[in-house]
C-alpha cells in the first residue's frame, strides 16, 4: 500500500549572506535534499522551503543552511507574530551601527594613508611607519566582515568576492610589513616618487597600504548603503498591520469596555463611532453609516451600510454610529490576508543579481589562480622568491578594484539625491534592473490617476433656476454634513458662490441625504428616492442630465426646495490635470498603460477616455487579490510590468509587480511595497522616475565595465612582474576619479516639464 506524502511548507531567516552568490549557494544546497524544494531571497534574507514526508524535518533544513556556513532559524509561533515584529524592529538600528562604525573607522584612517601614498610632499621622514599604524586597524578590524566571510567561503569550497576583497587586502598588508621590517621600505626618508616607467623591481622597498586601507573604506561603503536599502524590505508589512486599529471598545454585559483589538474574540459586539476605524470584519448589528473603504477596496465613493451589511477591519466609519459583530479575527482578516499576499510577492521575487557579483563567480578564482601561476612561473625561472611574490602580490592588488567598491553607491548615490530634488525615492539598486525591461505599467485609478477627492464637476439647472441659488441653497445644507459627498458640493459650492449661509433647520435622512431650511426655502440635496418621498418628480431635462452623469460613472444629487425640482449636481472624483500628459510621456518610453481599479466599470471607462487609456486596456471591478492576480498574468503572458499605485489595495500588487511605483500621497503600505516613491503625487514623475532608474542603471554598468577593465588591462603587466607601484597606485586613483566624475554626471538629469 502506498501512502501520499503530506507537503509542508516553511520559510527560514537566513544570516551572514554577504552577496547574491551566498543564497545560489544555499538554494543549491537545500535543492540538494530529497524532496526538498527552495527559493533563497538575498534582498528579504529568507528562504521559502516545501519539503514532503518523514525523512525532512525542519531541523534538518536548519541543519543543511549552518553546514554551508550560514545561519538559519525558525519562524515564530502564529500567536507571537506580532511580537516578533515588533522586536525585529526594534533590532533593526543595531545591525547597521557594527557596519557602520567600521565604514567610520574605515574612511578616518584611510583617507590619510592614502594621501601619503599619492602626495610625495605629504611624505614626511617616517610617513611609511604612520601609515602602517593607521592601515593596520582598517585591514583588521574594518575589514572582519570580508575576511571572515572569505573564510567561510574557503571552507566550503567556494570563493565570491569577499575572497578577492580579503586575500588582496591581506596579501598587500603583509607585502608592506615584509618590506617594511625585512626590506628597504622601513628606511628613514623612503619615499614612493611618481615614476610612471615601466620596469621589473624586487618590491622590497614598496608598500601596498593605502590599496589595502583604500579598498576597505570604498567596499564597506559600499555594503553599508545596500544594507541600509534592504532594511525596508519588511516595512511594507509592518505598514500594512499598523493600519488596524489598535483599540477598540467591546460592548459586555451591557456595558462598554475599552480592550486592545488583538483580544477580540469572533462573536463579540464591538462600538464604532464617527471617524473611527472599524477593528475588525464583521456584520452590522444595530445602526447605520457611510463607511470610507478607499484605501483598501479603491472604490471612491463611500460604501452606505445597514443592520446585516458585512465590513471589513481598518476602514473608516465617516458617518453615523455602528455596533459591528466581530465575524474574522487576527490572521483571518482582510486586512492581514493582504499583508500575507505582500509578503509572499516580495519573497516570490528574484534576489537581485548583482553583475560584480556575477563576475566575481568567474574571475575571483582565475586571479587568484593567476596570482599563483606568477609565482610559480617567477620561482621557476629563477628570478628569486622576492621578485616572484611581488608578481603575485602585484597581481592580487591591481586585481583587487578599488572602483569596484565605488561603481554601486556612487552612481546610486548622485542618482537618489538627484531623484529626490526631483521629488522620486529610489530604494535601492536592485529596483534599478527592472527599469530597463519594463514594457507594461498598470495604474491604480482612484489617487493615482485621479485625486482621490469627490470633486463638485456639474451643475445642471431647470429651466428659470439661477445655478448660483442652487449651489448657495444646496451647498448651504450640505455644508452641515460630514458625508464626504456633501463635503464636495459644499466646497465646489464655496468656490464659485462665496460665503454660504446658515441652515435654520436640518436633518440626515440615512442613505438618502440631506433636508432642512435655508434662507425660508425648505430644501431636499440627495438621491432621486429623497425627492420621491416629498412626491416631487425630476423634470424630463433633469432626468436625462441624472441618466448621461451616472452612465459616465458619476455620482447624480438631486436638489429641490419649495416643493420642485430644481438641479442635478455631477459628483465624481476628478481626473488629475497632468494625468492625460503623464500617460503621453510614459507611451513614448515604450510603455503601454493599463487602467486596473476596484471602482466600477462605468467609471473606470470614463477616466479611460479623459486621459488617452485604450478601453481594451482597462480592469475594472477587482478586488485586491485580484489586483495581484492580473499583474501575475499579464508577467505570465510575457510582459514586464510596472505598478504604480497609492491605496492599501495596491501594495500586494506593487509588491508583484517586476517595478512598483508608490504615490507618496498614499498610505504607508503602498509607500514601503514600491520600489520607486514618488513624492509629488504628479503621475509625470513616474515617466520622470524610470527615466532617471534607465538612466543611473546604464550609469552604473558603465562604472562597473570600467572598474573591471582598467585592472583586468593591468593584470597581464602585473604578471609580467613590470608592475610599478605608482603605475598601479595611478591606475587605481584614476579608475575610481573616472567612476566618480562618470556618476556625477546623472546631477544633470532634468524632469520633462522642465
């Protein structure tokens, strides 16, 4: 009798990668084992493992990860998740301040050697005994990280470019201690003079120890700013959970009592005042409302609720009081369904691949073969063992690139300064990949492409009707509630007519609108049925103004007083004006824009036309999952999609999506799930920001090239043993002056509009 094996899924936090070549690394090795199937994240350090049957065991998993040199643990109980959230965030400023202090140390103790080195009228009588006491601390203890890792790595076989870092920065350190205390170096007055002549030396009167402090400074700064951009890849998460209210008032034994909301239990009745947020899903038991579910739904308009509708946790109750009964509770919810659905988009994407790194696997262990076929080729010619080490040695340090450490945060630096003038947050250097190969971009609607505001857009009067009355009149009353559509028409109102006068008397009518008397005229602002009650009809050009609104998706308010109808107001949430220009320029980046939204159709279609949207490219009616869906299938159909949204609602999506781009007037979650902020709220500063991404990319792999090709021409002159040390201090120098000054060219960079 055979059994099926149960499949178990788990996902493991992984410590001490150091570049993507660690995660290919432990992917491999977690492969490896039978019935094991793994993806390693180096961006989010975890890794996502389903493994079938007895045999695996998720200490067995743990197990594997620390034999490749690595650490691994399990996640915490369901019950404590939110603990441990907290506490990692509270962790988070103490894994960056080691690092931290030894980029300080680094580039204080460096940045003297290295002008000694470079200025012969800075070489004082025992400059080469100096720079030896301050070399000494960066290469050892600023440099741990590199070494240990090298170490690790040499453990198991493998080598990356902590190797190339460790054994250069090592080699070019004991070199100069050689030289200093066996050879000519330590002399008094010794002095490295700029003579950029080609010819063979013993090495025993050079040193080595500003490459070795240099190099340290340039990669630790380096990994800093790339730790520092991985920091936030939890924080959409944390965003998302945040938005829950944190307490809530829980109606017991007739009495109201104040109890955080993760003790809500599934059957308790729960108060919901004005302007407070609802706890948890639930049923309306007592009460009506109207309840703002933007940021999760995308829908514009306020949802009306009544005994028996359903409501979901974290929308915002804008109207009237509501006793809710709690139906779905802690990871149940909506709201923590959708940070699952962030969570497992951000772990589903691809680590990002560095090119260092992807070199690294290749040439880290082709020089340092290389440094060890010179010295053997020197040592069998018989040019002596001084001679043959400082080949070899020559070798690893003009292989070991100083503006290596410089291509990355360099480029990316100037870039995200740049960006940020320009109002556009870049997080890091792997969203800058993407940027090139996006050819879809998906736009929320609501916020995005629209303001996210009920706007007053129409005003259509019978005939004889003076339209300043009507709004004067209607937005006079309206101005009395706080239902977000009486808040458009009485400032629309406002605008054009001035100040408003005082209702005398006033009324809500749940669900319909508003009545009550203004200037001795007894007014009626609301739907067609409020008018009905009063037996008052809508002429036949009204009628056909109310009918034209809503087919173009926009809300129709009726208004009458002295028992006739008077107008219809057009309602709806306007088109941002620099959208239709926005949707011009990202077209001519070779993107084609699709409209996706939770709002409906007739909406949707509307706001399509207005700002140059194809109507074949328009989703309308999704709800958030559905939202990550379509991204999913459009990536399935071969396309590389760009999302740019700024609702709750977007954030699993903007996670999904190969780029995201959060508006930075939207909530939090959207803002930490991008990998591009844009901070205006201007939909043109998305076709500003792949622009710049493009741009600072292209930036950063002419650095790259660059860092790479001066050392790799210098390599064969090294092993040569032709090699001298100003030649390769000068070639060194001039590489990083050229990836620098090649970076500080993306200041120039302009917004279109400019």
């Amino acid at each position: 009798m055979t059994t099926i094996a149960e499949s178990h899924e788990v996902e493991l936090a992984i410590g001490g990668m150091t570049c993507a070549s660690c995660a290919a690394r432990i992917e491999k090795k977690l492969n490896r084992m039978d019935g094991v199937e793994a993806t390693v994240n180096y961006a989010t350090e975890k890794a996502k493992v389903s493994y079938q049957g007895a045999d695996v065991s998720v200490s067995d998993l743990i197990a594997t990860v620390e034999a490749t040199g690595y650490t691994a643990h399990e996640p915490a109980p369901p019950r404590t998740e939110s603990v441990s959230e907290g506490e990692q965030g509270a962790d988070e400023p103490d894994e960056l301040r080691p690092l931290r202090q030894r980029l300080i140390t680094a580039t204080a103790l460096a940045v003297p050697v290295i002008a000694m080195a470079m200025v012969p009228a800075l070489q004082i009588e025992y400059w080469q005994w100096l720079s030896l006491t301050l070399a000494a601390p960066v290469v050892t203890y600023a440099a741990w990280p590199f070494h240990r890792a090298a170490w690790t790595n040499a453990k198991h076989g493998a080598a990356t470019m902590d190797t190339l870092i460790s054994v250069g920065t090592t080699a070019a350190f004991l070199w100069s201690l050689w030289a200093l205390f066996f050879g000519t170096a330590g002399m008094p007055g010794m002095t490295h003079p700029f003579e950029l002549t080609i010819a063979r030396t013993d090495g025993a009167g050079n040193i080595y120890l500003e490459a070795a402090a240099g190099v340290t400074a340039f990669i630790l700064a380096g990994r800093y700013f790339e730790a520092r951009s991985k920091r936030k890849a939890g924080a959409a998460l944390k965003a998302l959970l945040e938005l829950g209210a944190k307490e809530v008032t829980v109606l017991r034994d007739g009495r109201e009592v104040t109890v955080p909301t993760a003790e809500l239990q599934v059957g308790d009745r729960f108060l919901v005042r004005p302007g407070e947020k609802i706890a948890t899903d639930g049923t309306v038991v007592e009460g009506s409302s109207a309840v703002d579910a933007s940021m999760l739904t995308g829908e514009s308009v306020p949802v009306e609720v009544a005994v028996g509708d359903g409501v979901t946790g974290a929308t915002l109750n804008v109207g009237g009081r509501l006793v809710i009964d709690a139906t779905r509770v802690g990871a149940d919810t909506q709201l923590a369904r959708m940070a699952k659905l962030v969570e497992d988009a951000q772990n589903g994407k691809a680590a990002a691949q560095r090119l260092a790194d992807k070199i690294s696997a290749v040439f880290v262990p082709v020089v340092i073969a290389l440094a060890l076929g010179t010295l053997g080729f020197w040592l069998g010619n018989g040019a002596g063992l001084t001679a043959a080490f400082t080949a070899a040695v020559a070798v690893l340090i003009i292989a070991c690139p100083c503006a290596l450490g410089l291509a990355t945060p360099t480029a990316l630096m100037v870039g995200t300064g740049r960006g940020a003038q320009l109002g556009i947050l870049i997080k890091g250097p792997e969203v800058l990949e993407t940027t090139r190969k996006v050819d879809t971009i998906v736009l929320d609607k609501t916020g995005t492409v629209t303001t996210g505001r009920m706007t007053l857009l129409g005003v259509h009067t019978a005939d004889s009707t003076d339209e300043s009355e009507v709004l004067r009149l209607a937005g006079a009353l309206e101005h009395a509630s706080e239902h977000p559509i009486a808040r458009a028409v009485a400032d629309g109102a406002a605008r054009k007519v001035g100040t408003l006068p005082a209702p005398e008397d006033f009324a809500n009518v749940a669900g319909l609108g508003v009545q009550g008397v203004v200037e001795s005229h007894a007014v009626l602002v609301g739907r067609e049925k409020l008018l009905t009650e009063w037996a008052i009809g809508l002429p036949a050009e009204l009628a056909r103004a109310k009918a034209d609104a809503e087919a173009a998706g926009r809300t129709a308010i009726a208004v009458a007083w002295d028992g006739q109808a008077r107008a219809v107001l057009e309602v709806a949430d306007a088109v941002k004006e620099t959208s239709p220009e926005a949707i011009r320029r990202l077209r001519a980046l070779g993107l084609t824009p699709v409209l996706l939204t939770g709002d409906n159709e007739a909406v949707s279609r509307s706001v399509a036309a207005e700002v140059g949207i194809a109507p074949d490219q328009v989703i309308a009616e999704v709800l958030p999952q559905d939202k990550v869906d379509v991204v999913k299938r459009l990536q399935q159909e071969g396309r590389s999609v760009a999302m740019v949204g700024d609702g709750v609602n977007d954030a699993a999506a903007l996670a999904q999506a190969d780029l995201g781009l959060a508006m930075g007037t939207g909530t939090d979650a959207a803002i930490e799930a991008g990998d591009l902020t844009l901070v205006r709220g201007d939909l043109r500063a998305a076709a500003d920001a792949i622009r710049l991404s493009r741009k600072t990319l292209g930036t950063i792999k002419s650095n790259l090239f660059w860092a790479f090709a001066y050392n790799v021409a210098a390599l064969p002159l090294a092993a040569a043993g032709l090699l001298n040390p100003m030649i390769a201090g000068a070639a060194m120098a001039f590489s990083s002056v050229f990836v620098v000054g090649n970076s500080l060219r993306l200041r120039g960079f302009r917004a279109a509009d400019h």
